[in-house]
C-alpha cells in the first residue's frame, strides 16, 4: 500500500506537466515560400515619386553636361572640343540604392579626340558625377552623325557618279570594318545606303566620321 501511494504521489507532476503543454498554444509553422517580416521593411517601389521617370527638361540637360564637362577626369576632352552627345536621359534607381529618389541622367558622349566612349551617371540633385565609365566601345549613332554621313556623302563625287536614277540615302548604320585593314576597324564610321524609294539598295558609302571623308563606295549587292 505504500508503496502504491508513494506511485501515485509520483505521478501527479506528470499530470500537471501535461496540464500545461496542453494549456500552450502551438505555434503555427511558417508556410513555405512566405517572405519574412521583421521589424525593418524596405523601401517600396511603387511609392516611388513618378516624376524622376519624366523626361529631361533643357535646363537639366544643360546642367548635366556642364558637370560632365567640368569633371577634372575630363578635362582634356572639354578642353579639345572634339566629341558629339549621343543621348542625356532621366536614369532612375530602385531602392535600397542610396542613389534612389534622387533626379539621375546618364550621359553617353562619344570622345573623338580620345577615340573613346564616356558612360557617366549625373546626380542633379548634388551636381556631381556619381559614376563614370571610359571605354573603347563605341555606341549607336547619333541622329547628328546620321544627317553628317548623308552630306558627306551626298557631296562625294565618286557616290555621285555610282547613282543612279531616282536614288536617295534610305538609311544610315553603324559600321565596323572586319578587316584590320580598314579604316574604318578602328576609326568610328557610318555605311550610308542609297537606293530607290521602292527599297531596292545600289550604293553603300562608307563615312569616316573622325575626318568626315568618303573611305569606300561598294555596290550594294557586293555589301
């Protein structure tokens, strides 16, 4: 009998601890794929302010390439003069970059002097340069280089006399030699196509833009 209520005794704790267990709500086990929330949230995109989206007004334009220009690791570009503006857009940066909500432009200008390609990224809200790329890529044209390629050419006599009746400048490429020999493998060109307004090609110039000549005039159908 002792020993069977001493056994009892024994088992009441186990009882209370079951009690209690049961008594504990069970935490519900995290679905799979759910993102985790904390105390800390980042920043929203959607409450991004939709005029950094607008386009470039001519004053901030101006602004931004006087910034470009002034940059003391341009200073031999600004100085010679020799470059051409190929685009000056809004740039805008998601969060949590700290360069987000603030007014961008990036700037692509193309450094003839230098034969070489400037990629900056201009903060107009502290009118620095936040980021600067040199580069020996060359981008697309710009729509100034277009219409200089088609004069020169126009004026050439030796497309002149390749014309033939009816044909006009159709359009105006980018153009990179393939063969080392050209002129135009290192030098910055543009292939002006002519040809009838039907879209049959005859003539293809090739425009050296650095000393705005005609390097090659090939027939079209030998392009």
């Amino acid at each position: 009998m002792a020993a069977a209520k001493k056994a009892g005794k024994g088992a009441k704790p186990m009882k209370i601890k079951a009690k209690m267990a049961s008594a504990t709500p069970a935490k519900k086990a995290p679905k799979r794929g759910a993102k985790p929330t904390g105390g800390r949230t980042s920043p929203d995109v959607a409450n991004a302010d939709p005029s950094l989206f607008d386009p470039l007004t001519a004053g901030e334009v101006a602004d931004a390439l006087r910034t470009l220009t002034e940059d003391r690791r341009l200073g031999s570009m600004a100085k010679v003069g020799r470059y051409r503006v190929i685009c000056c857009e809004p740039l805008v940066v998601k969060p949590p970059h700290w360069m987000a909500g603030h007014r961008l432009a990036r700037v692509v200008v193309y450094d003839y002097a230098a034969d070489r390609t400037v990629d900056a990224c201009i903060d107009l809200d502290a009118g620095v340069v936040a980021h600067l790329e040199l580069t020996k890529s060359q981008p697309m044209l710009s729509r100034d280089e277009e219409a200089l390629a088609i004069s020169i050419a126009m004026t050439d006599d030796r497309v002149r006399t390749k014309l033939l009746l009816g044909d006009v400048p159709q359009t105006t490429m980018h153009y990179w030699g393939r063969n080392p020999k050209d002129i135009s493998y290192t030098r910055r060109s543009a292939a002006v196509i002519f040809g009838r307004s039907d879209g049959h090609a005859s003539v293809v110039a090739v425009v050296d833009l650095l000393d705005n000549q005609v390097t090659q005039v090939v027939p079209a159908e030998m392009w």
